[in-house]
C-alpha cells in the first residue's frame, strides 16, 4: 500500500517523504528512499513503533536509501535490536552500518528487489 509519511520543518512547512509499504505472510515491509537524517529518524522509529506495537513482523528495505546520519544509524540500531529485519543493497550504506555494528542482510539484488536471493547477512 504506497503511503506518505508527512513532518514539518522547522518553519512549520509540510515536508513528505515517499515510502511504500507491502504485506507478504504477515511480515510488513516498508520501504524508503533517500536519505535517512536526523530529520526523518524519529519518525521513522515512530512509524516502526506502531507496527511492532500492534504485533507486526517488519523489515526495512533500504536499498533506495542513499546515506544515513549518526542519528539514523542509532535509530536502525534500536530497531534492529527491537526485531525488525533491515535489508539494503551492499555498498556504501551497508558498509556504514556494519562498521556500527548494525545487523543487516546484505542484498545483492537490483532495483530494491528484497527477495535474499544471493543476499549475505551481517553480524
């Protein structure tokens, strides 16, 4: 289901960020794009909140994500540590938050394509 997750800057302007969100076999994927800043972190962790809180598996599909901040990082490691799985292509990103020691599994795969074919994971 694409849906959009809305915040205001610090004038009070709307500010969106695409996401899209599909269901296979009860698990939720969510999937974002861009950059993950201190900006989008708190309400990413609140978006993941309320799925975990209402008993959803959940992963986070990163492979359109282009760079993560100090406060990103710390976010997706709380997450992880609460129970949602974090997918992204290997690269730059994956490279960040495994130094941080972020679990991820590492895909391979083009085009966001989550499906772990030839994906690793990272302790």
């Amino acid at each position: 289901m694409p849906g959009r997750l809305e915040k205001r800057n610090h004038e009070g302007q709307r500010d969106d960020a695409d996401h899209s969100r599909t269901s296979i076999d009860g698990r939720t994927t969510l999937r974002l794009e861009g950059s993950l800043g201190t900006e989008w972190a708190d309400l990413l962790e609140r978006e993941c909140s309320g799925h975990l809180h209402a008993g959803v598996s959940l992963t986070l599909d990163l492979a359109g994500v282009d760079f993560v901040d100090r406060l990103g990082v710390e976010t997706l490691r709380r997450l992880r540590r609460d129970g949602v799985e974090i997918r992204c292509r290997c690269g730059a990103v994956a490279s960040v938050l495994e130094a941080e020691g972020v679990r991820i599994t590492c895909d391979e795969a083009i085009d966001g394509d989550s499906s772990g074919k030839g994906g690793a994971t990272a302790e």
